[in-house]
C-alpha cells in the first residue's frame, strides 16, 4: 500500500467540505479532468486523501487569479502526472506570490478545521515565526490563508524552525531578484505596445513564468541533492 493510499480517508463529502466547495463541483472537476480519480474502498466507496485537498486548493488559487477554467486545464496539464500535495502546495504557493497576501482572522477551532489536524502550542509558534500566522487576542489568528497549507506540511519536516526559516529567506531573496530581473525584461519588450496588450500579454505570461520558475528550481534542486548524495566525503 503506498503512503498516498493509506492517507486517503476522506469521502466526497469531507472532501467537499474540507475544500469549501460543494459535492456538484468536486464531481464537476474530476469529469474535466481537473481531479485524479479517487481510490475505491470497501464497498467500492470512492476515498479521497491529500493530494485531492491541494488540487482544489490550487485551482482556487488559480480562478482567483483571474486565470479561466480553459486556462487552468492547461496549466494543470502541464504538471508532471505524478505531483504529490507537497508539489501542489508549492505551486499554489508561487502562484498565490503574484497578489497580495490573503489575510483572515479565524478563531482557533476554524484555524485547525483549515489546517486539517490539531495545533499545539509549538505547531502554533512555529507557524508564527514562518509568517503564516500571528495571534489576534480573545483566542483568535490573523492567517495567511495562501501559506497556510504548506505552512502545516513544513510542520512534519524533521528539520528545525531555524534551518526552515533560513531556506524561506534564501528563496524570497532569489525569487525577489528573479521577479526583479523577469519584470525589467518583460517591460523592456512591451515599452511600445498598447496598454490593453500588455494586460493580455501578462495574463498569458503569468501561468508560463510560474511553470517555468518551479520547473527549473526542481531541476536544480535535483542536480544539487544528487550531486551531494554521490559525492564522496570530504577528508577533515
């Protein structure tokens, strides 16, 4: 049984619920496509799990981003067909980059109902200090709602808060200049167009440019692990 089977416990319902969307839309996106089938259970009961959860989080990052239903097929057709939640997180995660942070004030039973699991104390601090959230008084969190969902997967990571946040610095800082530099090089080109072209043209670059980005840092992020695993140790 693999991980992605033995994690996949939800039903449509829960599915639907844990999403906030309704049952018609989940069956709606699995006709399209949109949605990897689910695994049947006893009593040939369709069973849902993690990997469902973040496409429809990633969808709705999508539609709100203007992008069309036409549109977000193609962008999800061009994800490698084997894309676990962690990879669909990330892509939520870049793609929700593009517009300003999506803060709420939820209370804690929401905030864990969003999360999917109980918080500690130490998941909430942790959380805290990765910026996905901050304490609002009377029990209640001001939540980064895009950053929310990897924010609990980084929970899970046996690594320490210190190492975590010092990668996150290290990816805003080079995705910062990457943006930078992309940005310059888009309004160099577009210098003469038409405003109402350039409003197009970015609506079409922007599902491009953030394949791109996450494509070319998982290859170089594969080529830098292999290299470390092979590489022999260093003589002290």
């Amino acid at each position: 049984m693999t991980i992605e089977t033995e994690e996949t416990d939800l039903t449509v319902d829960e599915l639907a619920a844990r999403a906030g969307v309704t049952v018609r839309t989940v069956r709606f996106y699995s006709t399209r496509g949109l949605l990897p089938p689910p695994v049947i259970g006893p009593r040939r009961v369709g069973r849902y799990g993690p990997r469902h959860l973040a496409r429809l989080a990633l969808i709705e990052e999508l539609q709100r981003q203007g992008m069309t239903l036409a549109a977000i097929e193609r962008y999800l057709g061009g994800l490698p067909p084997d894309v676990d939640a962690h990879g669909l997180d990330l892509h939520r995660a870049v793609v929700a980059s593009w517009a300003p942070a999506d803060v709420e004030t939820v209370t804690g039973q929401e905030l864990e109902r969003r999360a999917g699991r109980p918080l500690s104390e130490e998941d909430i601090g942790q959380l805290t200090a990765m910026d996905v959230l901050e304490e609002a008084g009377d029990g209640s969190y001001r939540v980064d709602s895009t950053l929310l969902a990897l924010g609990v997967r980084l929970l899970d990571v046996p690594l320490s808060p210190e190492v975590i946040l010092a990668a996150r610095t290290t990816l805003i800082e080079h995705s910062r200049a990457a943006a930078h530099e992309l940005s310059r090089l888009l309004r160099d080109a577009v210098a003469e167009r038409d405003a109402r072209d350039v409003k197009s043209l970015t609506a079409h670059m922007h599902p491009l440019v953030v394949q791109a980005l996450l494509t070319t840092f998982q290859r170089s992020l594969r080529d830098e692990l292999r290299q470390w695993l092979t590489e022999p140790p260093s003589e002290e």
